[in-house]
C-alpha cells in the first residue's frame, strides 16, 4: 500500500501510539475495525456469541455462512443497528460501541444494505448526494462524484433517472456510488450479487476490487463464496452466531470442510 492509499485506509501515521487494547498483526499494523467478545441479543434471543473480528487497514475481508448464521446481523451490530449486549467494538482505535449509527457513519463508515436500499423517489443524483449528506467539503465531494462515475459510467448518463426505475444492477451501482460518496475509510456491503446476473455479479466484484485497491477497506457478506474468496484477503466463517473457522481466503477456499459446507463440492 503507497502512502495516499494507507491514508485512505485510515492507518495511523508512523509514529502514532498504539490505541489502548488494538491488537497489530505482524506486519504491525493497528487494526481498523475490532470486534471483542461480541454478544447480541434480539429480545431474549441471543443471535452473535463471543464474536472476534478484525479488519486491517486496506483490507478486504468477507463473512460467510448459512441462512440465519448471523452475518447480516454482525453488519448491523458494526453499524450501531443492533446494540451489542456484551463486548466491545473499535474503530480506528476509538471504542464506537455506545455511538450511533450516524456517528459510526461520520468517523468513517459507509453500508451498501441488502437489497440495495435506494431511495426510488429520489433521482439518481439525489441519491448519491444523500450518501454525502454529513460533508460540507464541496469541491472533495466533487471528486468523489467524478470518481463515482468512471466506475460506474450509467450512473453518469442518468442523474435524473428516479432510482427505482434502475434495474437490479444498476440500483447495486447505485448503492455503492451512495456509499463512496461519503469517502469511507470501510465499506460493510451485505450480499452485493444478491439477485444479478453472473455477469453482473464478476463486474460488481471487480468493481469493489477496484474500490479496495484505492485503500478502502471493504468487509462483505457473501453467498457466493467463491467469487468472494477469490479477491477476499481473508474470511471468517459463521454458524448459528459463532465464528468457526478464519483465515487467509486463500486457505477458506482449499479448506475440506469449506469445500464441502460453502464452495458447492463433495
Ligand atoms: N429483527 C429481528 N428480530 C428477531 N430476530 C431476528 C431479527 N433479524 C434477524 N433475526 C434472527 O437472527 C438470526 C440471524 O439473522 P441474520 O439476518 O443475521 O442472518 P444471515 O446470516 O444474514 O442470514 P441470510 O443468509 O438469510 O441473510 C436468524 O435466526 C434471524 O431469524
Ligand atoms: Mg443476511
């Protein structure tokens, strides 16, 4: 990573003091976003247990596992949507835990929501500047519309269109141009191929590779988990709210019991 993408990143600048409790890899990095011990709830019925996660500065990471294992929920647990009941949650070394979501969203964190969620009322353009609705610096937000629009040129040739008339694809484009838009130092996506077109799932995928290669880090819910590992620098397996297995992609997507849960071999 070169200097502007580890600033992208969000690393803390040689030097710095380690936060209290961050734990570095072994390259030293401090950890971008830290999940400790993390338990939730909804009611009475406990759905995250004793989850460990962690993210390093420019990252990509996916989160795999079956049907109701919990991984939209870590989302939204990251996000402040579902409080966590026990435990605790860093983001560049600042407890984000007690925040709201809008907080967590101002120190740098951005979503691309199952199902999209665009706003279909709103125009395209409307939409991208309500995912820039915290910043008041016009011009970088300028560059951030441009940028948006050389990976995704349709979004460009239709800033008036109102977003619920976009196909599936395009809404997705949509969703990620919206979370750009807040120049994030992470992107949570849940499920992005969700519903497209394989031809349309390899672009998406190449695309959020583009985003993380500019320093983004990006942690993405996955059903297709082989497309996912295959860019992925690591990923974390759940089942029914606990991790079961981590580690480099490359070796989720070589492992047996992976092979034969996730990556649709016997
Ligand atoms: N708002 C809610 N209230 C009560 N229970 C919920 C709520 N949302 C999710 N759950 C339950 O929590 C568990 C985990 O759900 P979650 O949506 O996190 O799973 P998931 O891994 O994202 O599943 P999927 O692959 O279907 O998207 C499930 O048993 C689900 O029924
Ligand atoms: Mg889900």
């Amino acid at each position: 990573m070169n200097a502007e993408a580890a600033r992208v990143a969000g690393a803390a600048p040689s030097g710095a003091v380690a936060p209290a409790g961050a734990a570095a890899d072994a390259a030293g990095r401090e950890p971008l976003l830290e999940l400790k011990d993390v338990t939730t709830h909804y009611g009475p019925i406990r759905v995250l247990h004793h989850v460990d996660m962690v993210i390093y500065p420019g990252e990509m990471v996916c989160l795999l596992g079956g049907n109701a294992s919990g991984k939209s929920t870590t989302l939204k647990t990251i996000l402040g949507i579902v409080r966590v009941s026990e435990g605790e949650i860093r983001f560049r070394g600042e407890r984000v835990d007690p925040l709201t979501t809008s907080d967590r969203i101002e120190r740098g964190m951005a979503v691309v929501p199952e199902n999209r969620r665009i706003f279909p009322k709103m125009t395209v353009r409307e939409n991208l500047e309500m995912g820039a609705y915290l910043r008041k610096d016009r011009k970088e937000m300028d560059e951030d519309l441009e940028y948006v629009f050389s990976l995704f040129p349709r979004l460009g040739e239709r800033l008036s269109q109102l977003g619920g008339t976009m196909s599936g694809g395009e809404q997705q484009m949509l969703a990620m141009g919206r979370a750009l838009m807040s120049r994030p130092k992470l992107i949570l996506m849940d499920e992005p191929s969700m519903g497209l077109a394989p031809l349309f799932v390899e672009r998406i995928f190449e695309i959020i590779k583009q985003v993380n290669d500019r320093g983004i880090s990006v942690f993405v819910v996955e059903q297709n988990a082989n497309v996912a590992l295959s860019i992925a620098d690591r990923g974390y397996v759940l089942q029914t709210g606990e991790v079961v297995l981590s580690g480099a992609a490359q070796e989720l997507l070589t492992n047996e019991g992976m092979k034969r849960a996730y990556l649709g071999e016997t």
